[in-house]
C-alpha cells in the first residue's frame, strides 16, 4: 500500500480550524498473476484502497490510513459538514461515522450515533459493500447525511445534534466522480457559454462568436464533485433572488400607499373611488405576492439543480486546451475573465509539462517496467476541485494545485 496508486476515486477539500486539506481516496491494484501472450495481457488480482489527507498549501502528505481489500472494509464516502466527513463502512466496528479531514481519525462514532437515537440500535442498515450508496446517502441541499434502517425508513442525521428525523425522501448521493471537461457550461441561472470550432476552439459567449483567445482541442473545466449551493457563485442565484427583491419592495410600497388612504372626511362619490383604487392596489399586491411565490420555487428548483460549473468570485472560467498536435501535446490549463460586456479577458496559461492530454499515446504504457511492475494503473481519470482560491487536478495519477490568481503550480505530487 505504498506504492502508487492505481486509480483515485474520490477528491474532496475539507476545512476545520487547523486548515484546509485534500482529501483523497486512492486504489491501489494488488496484482496476483500477470501474462502477455501475443500482445494481449491478463492481469488477475485484488483491490485496496487507502484514503490520504493532503495539505492544500503545500501537498504534503498529512495522514494516510490503509482500509484493505474493498470487499471486505469499503468506507464510501456519503458528504462533507463543517470539517466532518461522512462514511458508511462494511466494517462493523466502524459503521456510519464520521472522520477528521486531518487526521482521518473518527470524531463522531456510530454508537454516538445510537446513543441519540436508540431506536437505531442493532436497526442501521448493513448492505454488501458494492451497495452502500442504495442505502445511504446525503442530501447537498440539506447538508445532512441520510441513513436507512433494516426496514428500508430513511432518517436524515443532524451532524450537530445527531438527532435522527425520518424522512419520505429517497436516498440521495454526494456526486464525486462528474465528467470534468465539457464544450459548455453555465456562467449563471440564465445563461451558458459554450466552446465552437475546430481544431482550435473559441469562445460562444452571449450569442457572440470571439475568435480569440482560442483554444486548442479546449474544454471547459467542471468539478467532478457536485458543488453545495453554499460553495456555489452567487451569480447562479442572484437573478431570481433579485427578482424576489423587486416585488417585494413594490408589495411594501403599495402597502403603505393603502395605510396612507385617508376616508374619514371623504364625501360618498369620493368613498366610491378610494374604493376602487383599494381594490385595484390590492389585486396588484396579490398578483405580485403570486410572482414572488413563483420566483421562490423557481429558486428552490434550481437550487436543487446539481451544480458542477466552476465560476470563480471574479467571474472567471477554466479551460483545458493542449500544447500542440502531437500524441505527446502536454496538458494546458487557462483562466478566462468574463466581462459584463460581452468581453473576454485571458488572464493566466499553465502547460503542465508532466502530464499528457491523452496519456495512453503520450505515455509509453508498453513499457514493461511500468505495467508489470505493480498493479494496473488507470492514467485517464481525471478529477477536478475548486476550493480556497487553487484549482487542483488529478490526471495521470498525479496531483496539481494552480493558485488562481496567479496560475502558478504551488504542488505537484504522485499519488
């Protein structure tokens, strides 16, 4: 369990009040057997998987723990509060827990759990390892894990209180492995840009074609995890919360146009027409008090929307493009500032001169040192988070954190 990994399943960022961590569940390939006869390999084995904290300033390796052979001792990750991550293990004696980003040690254990909710006792769910997300869960809007009983109740767990509330729900899953790269993406609640043209590609922003910059082979990047609404840029909100704004200010004015309706000394013919003008102000605050309800649940629609569009608090995009057109063209990572005007700014270009756009031609994967020394590596998984200002990718079976102000590499480790 030392040696590299051969796949990374999860990425995920975490903050308590001793920092910011990375935090990544890696798969490593035991292998038992391995033939080459004619080309064609065969490689037999068993899957571990360790989960490991990382620095987010630095990369260095704070704590790893080794879980063993998945089968036996699978810990899936259900959610992130707070500085508590959320798991489900097969392993008995851990359970539904959750750990410390830094140190992975569990700080809430399952019979914390129980102690609060005594009906829970010998009542937790207890699924086979390759079903745990059938049965467990987390609600991103909620920020709240969710849990089943042997029953099939679902009960969504306070991670303050640990008071369990049953739930109609289904269970719901945290997404960690989202497809990161996309030709578009939405910059707000109304609109999306998208990346036209070939073999070099340009930016389609508000029906505007803009040539340049261009892009070779680009993409936009997406998270691969799914972004909580509170992580979210407040531009994929702010139009229908403006819009909620805006009525009810009108509401509140006419409102106090009618407390301001003086009839104690209006004569009859006077009386008959304050009337009317109430009735008419009244249907108009009835009619925008339907707007507002509208404009509510059209907000708490998109909010339930799941969200992988990264827009940066200067309202700037990533993308992945590649150096040149050889099978060896080495990944390039820029930003782009989005200008209220239909503009757009480059601002930083990154070549990563390590990592490969497409690693099974860059990357010489027939050399024997490599594929039959260890296990099976997957170089093509590609991971992707924002969080703390640094955009961090895992491609190739290795970690790189950009700073995104400046585009510089702060780290880059094997995993």
């Amino acid at each position: 369990m030392k040696d590299r990994a051969d796949d990374i399943k999860e990425v995920i960022v975490s903050k308590n009040s001793e920092g910011v961590f990375v935090v990544i569940k890696e798969e490593v390939f035991q292998a038992v057997s391995k033939s080459d006869q004619g080309g064609f390999r065969r490689i037999s084995g068993y899957t571990e998987n360790r989960i490991s904290s990382y620095d987010i300033n630095t990369g260095k390796l704070i704590k790893r723990i080794v879980l063993g052979e998945r089968e036996e001792s699978e810990c899936a990750f259900l959610g992130e509060t707070n500085g508590k991550l959320w798991y489900k293990s097969v392993d008995a004696n851990l359970g539904f827990h959750a750990k410390d980003p830094k140190t992975l040690e569990v700080i809430i254990s399952q019979e914390d759990i129980i102690k609060t909710n005594p009906f829970l006792a010998n009542n937790l769910s207890k699924p086979e390892w390759n079903s745990i997300q059938k049965y467990y869960g987390f609600d991103v809007m909620k920020m709240k894990p969710m849990v089943s009983d042997n029953a099939g109740y679902v009960y969504y767990i306070d991670p303050v209180s640990l008071k369990a509330e049953k739930t109609s729900k289904s269970i719901k899953s945290f997404d960690f492995d989202n497809t990161c790269t996309s030709s578009s993406m939405k910059i707000d609640a109304n609109a999306s840009i998208y990346l036209q043209g070939s073999p070099r590609n340009y930016i389609n922003y508000f029906s505007k074609d803009i040539k340049e910059p261009s892009f070779l082979k680009g993409d936009f990047l997406k998270s691969s995890n799914i972004i909580y609404s509170s992580d979210a840029s407040l531009k994929f909100l702010e139009p229908y919360k403006e819009k909620i704004s805006m009525y009810e200010n009108q509401v509140d004015s006419l409102k106090k146009i009618i407390e301001n309706i003086d009839t104690s000394s209006a004569d009859k013919s006077k009386m008959n027409s304050m009337q009317h003008g109430y009735r008419k102000i009244q249907r108009s605050i009835d009619n925008l008090e339907d707007k507002i309800k509208y404009a509510e649940r059209d907000l708490s629609r998109y909010s339930d929307d799941e969200l992988y569009d990264i827009v940066t608090s200067d309202n700037s995009v990533f993308v992945l493009s590649q150096s040149d057109v050889s099978d060896k063209a080495k990944v390039v990572i820029s930003k782009i500032f989005l200008g209220k005007d239909s503009t757009l700014t480059p601002g930083w270009n990154t070549q990563l001169d390590n990592i490969y756009r497409e690693p099974d031609k860059g990357f010489d994967k027939s050399s024997f040192e490599f594929v039959f020394s260890k296990g099976d590596p997957d170089l093509n998984t590609m991971r992707v988070v924002y969080s703390d200002n640094k955009l961090i990718l895992v491609f190739m079976l290795t970690a790189t954190c950009i700073d995104a102000d400046s585009g510089r590499i702060l780290w880059s480790i094997d995993l």
